[in-house]
C-alpha cells in the first residue's frame, strides 16, 4: 500500500469514525455541549447534504470505495465533521468582543488550513482512483492536478470561511450570551451558506 492510500485510509475511514467522537468531546469540553453541538453538527450535515446532491442528483462526481452506496461514501458527513472540526479547533482563537481584526485572522487561518487539505485531500483520491470528477478538465482526460484545481481551492476556501464565521456567530450567541435557542436558526442558516458556497466554482465556464 503505497503513502496516499495509507492516507486515505487513516482520513476517510479511521479518524472520520474515531475523530468524530474525539472532536465532540473535546468540543464540549471547552465550550459546552450546545457550542459542540453546532461546530460538530453542521460539518456533518453538510458533508451528507452537499455531495449528496452532487453525486446523486447532478451526477457532478462519484466515490470508488468499498463504504459507499453506489458513488456515495455511507459516513461522508463523519468525514467531514471531523475533518473541518479539527481544523477548527487549530486554528479557533476566541476574541473580545469587538476586536474585528481578530476574528478576520482567525476566518482567514481556519480558512487556509480547510482550503488547503481539502483541495490536498480531493488531489490524492483522485489520483488514486477514489474520487472522479466530471468537470470539462476530466472529460478532457486532464491530470488530476488540473481537474482538482478547476474547483477545489474556491471551493474548500469559501467552505472555511463560512464555517468558521458560523463558529464565530455561534460561539458570541450561545456561549457568550448563553442563548442556545440560536441553534435553531444558526443551523438552517449554516446549511444554506455552505451549500450556497459550494456551487461557487459551478460559475465558472470552464468547470
């Protein structure tokens, strides 16, 4: 087993089923269960919602794997959830408020570290057969570097900034104020943005 299987198989399967509960509770740990309910819910969400659609319904890319159900991986939001909570955790800095400065670095950090795995992430499982994507470049019979690269960096940065942003939201309603019905608008709100976000590249003629 070659570097980047190993790694595929150390993300995609045992840190997103051993992570996820690892991230949860060190989440609310620090935060409180409401708080890790939100950074840990909507990645996972998400991550079943968005390549949902654009697996099954827009036919726009596929997973190779024995854990999907035909080109869809069963545990994608896990994948995510603990993937972007990690990241998060890195790079999560809370700040006074007011201090805008400091959130905007924060976003910005969080931002570079989903952008940069996700498009390093998305480049290995297409080399190694995991992940196809049917953009013009792969009907072109392009390399994976430049079929990866006609989305994943927009895409996996405005993913970044909008989760962390939610985080940053959410953290100033339900932990500073202590309003935890906030949960039930932040999450339809982070759903939207994320999935908003994730068409982004689709603008793009030549995608």
């Amino acid at each position: 087993m070659n570097p980047e299987k190993i790694y595929l198989f150390l993300y995609t399967k045992v840190f997103a089923l051993v992570g996820f509960p690892i991230m949860a509770w060190l989440w609310y740990q620090k935060y409180g269960a409401a708080f890790a309910a939100l950074v840990m819910g909507l990645p996972l969400l998400f991550g079943y919602i968005a390549p949902g659609i654009g697996t099954n319904i827009l036919k726009m890319w596929g997973f190779r794997d024995s854990w999907v159900v035909g080109k869809y991986f069963i545990h994608h939001g896990f994948i995510y959830a603990s993937g972007f909570s990690l990241a998060l955790y890195l790079g999560f800095i809370p700040t006074q408020k007011g201090s805008v400065w400091a959130i905007v670095a924060n976003i910005a950090c969080v931002t570079g570290i989903i952008g940069f795995a996700g498009w390093w992430h998305d480049l290995i499982a297409i080399r190694q057969g995991m992940m196809e994507v049917y953009n013009k470049a792969w009907k072109r019979g392009a390399e994976p570097e430049v079929i990866v690269t006609q989305y994943a960096p927009l895409c996996f940065a405005l993913i970044g900034m909008v989760y962390t942003g939610m985080a940053f939201l959410g953290y100033e309603t339900i932990v500073r104020q202590g309003n935890l019905n906030a949960l039930w608008w932040l999450f339809p709100l982070g759903l939207a943005l994320l999935t908003l976000v994730t068409a982004a590249p689709l603008l793009n003629k030549d995608y």
